[in-house]
C-alpha cells in the first residue's frame, strides 16, 4: 500500500472507497469524498483497509 492508491475501507454498516494519503507504521490516512464533506480525511487500522 503506497500513497494514491484506491482502497476501500469500513464506515458505519457500509463500506467507502478513497485515496491514501499517508501510511503510518499501524495506520493510514485515507482522503474520501463524502455526500456533504468533500475531501475529508478518515483515520484507519492497516489491518482494517483492503
């Protein structure tokens, strides 16, 4: 896993799909578009990211 790569990772009942922006030792850093917030930027375990 490197920086710009599409992964998609968990986000309440549903899963989303977004940009990494930083990998972390134990996290990543994923840029995601969301309905009313475009560009945020969602904190996940590497264990919980595909």
């Amino acid at each position: 896993m490197t920086k710009d790569d599409k992964v998609t990772f968990p986000f309440g009942k549903k899963t989303m799909e977004g940009t990494v922006e930083q990998v972390n030792q134990k996290t990543v850093y994923i840029r995601a578009d969301f309905p009313k917030h475009k560009g945020k930027l969602v904190v996940r375990k590497i264990k919980d990211v595909k």
